[in-house]
C-alpha cells in the first residue's frame, strides 16, 4: 500500500488508546446471503482476517438450519479454525441445544442475541421479549458454569421497523438484564441504523447510570442512513473501545428490510487510524481480503474504503 493510501494522523486526546474491533463478518455478513457460503471458502476468510490482525472473529452460529442455512456447516466449520493462534473465534448460540453444540467443539466465546423490542422479538425469535430472556438465562447460566465468556447482543436499541423510536429505559431494562444473568460483554445493535450521536451518547450515559460500565459495552451500528461511522465516534468521545464491523461491510438484517449493511470494517480501521487509535489491523491486507471475498460472492464490496484503495491499486 502506497502513503497516499494512508490517512494523515492527527491524534485527538479525548479518544481511546486502543480499540479492538469485533469482526461479524464470517457470521453476520455471510448468513444474508442468497446462497451458500462453500465451508472452505468461510474457513480461508476467517483465516485471512486474522493474518490482517483482527484478534477477535465471530465464525458462525449454530442456530438450527432451518433458521439459518446459509451457517448450516458450523460443525463443519469450527473445527477447521483450530490452529490461528490467540484469535477469540465467538459464536452466535440460540439456546441449549445450540450452546451444546458450541461446547462439544470446544468454543471458549459464545454469543446470544436478544432484543429490545416486543415486535423484533417475536419475528426474529418467535417469543415475546421477557419470554425470550428466560430462555437465554439458563444458556448464560450453563456457559459461566463452563467458564464461558458470553457476549449479550441486543438488536433494535436505537429504533424499530415496527415500533418506531425505543424508549433508552426499555434498552436499558433488557441490557441489565442480561448482564444479570451473566453477560460478560452488551453490543448495542442499530438494527435499522436510525440512531444519531446524541442519542448514543444519551443511551450510553443512562447504561451508566443504571449500572452497566462503558468496558464492558460495545457498539453495532449500520449505515443506513450514513451515520454509522458519526455514531461510532460519539461512543469513542464516550470511552467505548469495542466496536462491532464487517469486513467489505458484509450483512445487514434479513428481519429489517431497510438495513444497508454493517459498518464496513475498512471504513472503520482508516477512521481509527487517523485518529492515531490503534488496531493492529494492517488495512492493505484487510481490504484485499474483502476484494477476494467479493469476488467468491461475485459483487463488489460497498465499503468506500476497499473501493478506494482497489482502484488506486490498479
């Protein structure tokens, strides 16, 4: 990569040292896809995110096929991933059975999705919200007793298609919840990317106040309507220093119609870099490894990024 194909530094006081980016996009990215992933194409991206320095990689879920099957191979995913070294691998579990699964391959990171609306409860898991939170307490329970670290996700903190505006104290209900139960790790989800700065700042100073530390918060934002990386910055002036992207910015919500995608990882690395906030994310080998991810989808990527950087390389 060229210096012209760097972003000047200019380091700003306020902002975190260090940020660790949780990569969703062998999970969150490929599970909207019209047609399966072939394994061995998964097992070769999740290997190239590493060498790109990304430490933390959320591989797959083991939510029943039927649900999902475009990750119907985790169990013949997982074990392919042995061997990458000291890279966090979470996965997305939708109860027991799926936390059983997870388990008997040995993963050491899992992750549950829950909602912060009644309406995206019931479309996305079939069960009111308080319904759906009893049954993730036992799923907690039984992966803190396995010295598990467990991730709570929270979809639709910001906004839903149904529902409109989400009030910040029903956020926060299911966020202490969560953690109640065990939750080592909230990422609040903007499911349809409606959210603004100040509402992050709002909705992270009430988490505050109601008991949950910003170490322990991570942020998901999608760009629907451009604001993904505004809303990212606003919890970094924040003290938030996990953030959720997708490589190639892969994915959306195939139970939110409107959402454009995920933060594209690269979009988010140049804006961290010039900040002189560091990753450890070596972004020349990270974008050609959304440009050969596009490829094997047979489209190109929508990050801006992996645009501009692919065009000065030809």
């Amino acid at each position: 990569m060229t210096a012209d194909a760097l972003p000047m530094v200019v380091p700003d006081s306020g902002l975190p040292a260090r940020v660790r980016i949780h990569e969703v996009g062998a999970r969150d990215g490929l599970q909207n896809e019209q047609r399966a992933v072939p394994t061995p194409v998964k097992a070769e991206f999740v290997r190239r995110l590493a060498e790109a320095g990304l430490t933390t990689i959320e591989a797959t879920s083991f939510v029943h096929p039927k649900w999902v099957p475009q990750l119907a191979d985790a169990e013949q995913l997982f074990p392919q991933l042995a061997g990458l070294g000291n890279i966090d691998l979470p996965v997305l579990v939708p109860n027991q059975r799926g936390l059983e699964r997870a388990l008997a391959l040995g993963a050491r990171r899992i992750a549950v999705f829950a909602s912060a609306t009644e309406s995206f409860a019931k479309a996305n898991l079939n069960r009111g919200l308080d319904e759906s939170l009893a049954v993730f307490e036992p799923v907690v329970r039984q992966a803190k007793d396995a010295g598990v670290h467990v991730r709570g996700y929270v979809s639709m903190c910001f906004g839903d298609p149904w529902e409109g505006a989400v009030p910040l104290r029903q956020v926060a209900r299911v966020c202490t919840a969560l953690r109640d139960m065990g939750c080592d790790e909230l990422s609040l989800g903007d499911t349809i990317g409606v959210a603004t700065p100040g509402h992050v700042r709002e909705l992270l100073a009430l988490l505050n106040e109601e008991g949950v530390p910003t170490h322990e918060i991570g942020v998901h934002f999608h760009d629907t309507y451009g604001q993904a990386l505004a809303n990212t910055l606003a919890a970094l002036q924040h003290g938030v220093t996990t953030v959720d992207a997708s490589a190639g910015g892969l994915g959306g919500c195939p139970y939110a119609k409107s959402a454009t995608g995920n933060l594209a990882t690269e979009d988010l690395v140049w804006m961290l870099h010039g900040l002189g906030i560091e990753t450890g994310v070596d972004l020349g080998r990270l974008t050609a490894t959304s440009v050969w991810m596009a490829e094997q989808l047979g489209r190109p990527s929508p990050s801006r990024t992996v645009r501009a950087l692919s065009h000065k390389d030809q």
